[in-house]
C-alpha cells in the first residue's frame, strides 16, 4: 500500500479561492437581483405569458429556484 504524499506544488494557489469565493458572491447577487425583478413573472396572467411564450408554470419554476440553481 502507497501513501499519497502532499505536495505544495500540487495545492491550489493560496489566491486561487478568494478570487473563485469573490466570483461566486458577485454572481450570487446578481441571480438575487434579477430573480427580485423577476418575481412578477409568475403573477402574470396566463394569457399574457402565452404571449411571450411561456407556460406558468415555467414562470412559477424559474422565480422559485433557489440560489444555488445559477445556470441559465
């Protein structure tokens, strides 16, 4: 049996994660922002969402989704 040995030159960089953590918190808010500005979606009138071409329930997934869920 081998033991895995660490290596500093096989760490990520020390600066790597509060850039990714940085990253992650500006998307964060700017989901947050347009899903606050979004929530009138799924009060919309069923008529006026075959409009544009969505389904209400479609409406009501996409305000609901939670923050985590930041893919388009």
């Amino acid at each position: 049996m081998s033991a895995t040995m660490f290596s500093p030159a096989s760490a990520p960089a020390a600066d790597a994660r509060p850039g990714r953590v940085a990253a992650f918190w500006e998307k964060a808010k700017a989901v947050l922002a347009e899903r606050a500005t979004t929530t009138e979606l799924a009060e919309l009138d069923p008529r006026l969402l075959r409009d544009i071409g969505v389904a209400p329930e479609q409406a009501r997934a996409y305000v609901t989704r939670e923050l985590w869920d930041m893919h388009a």
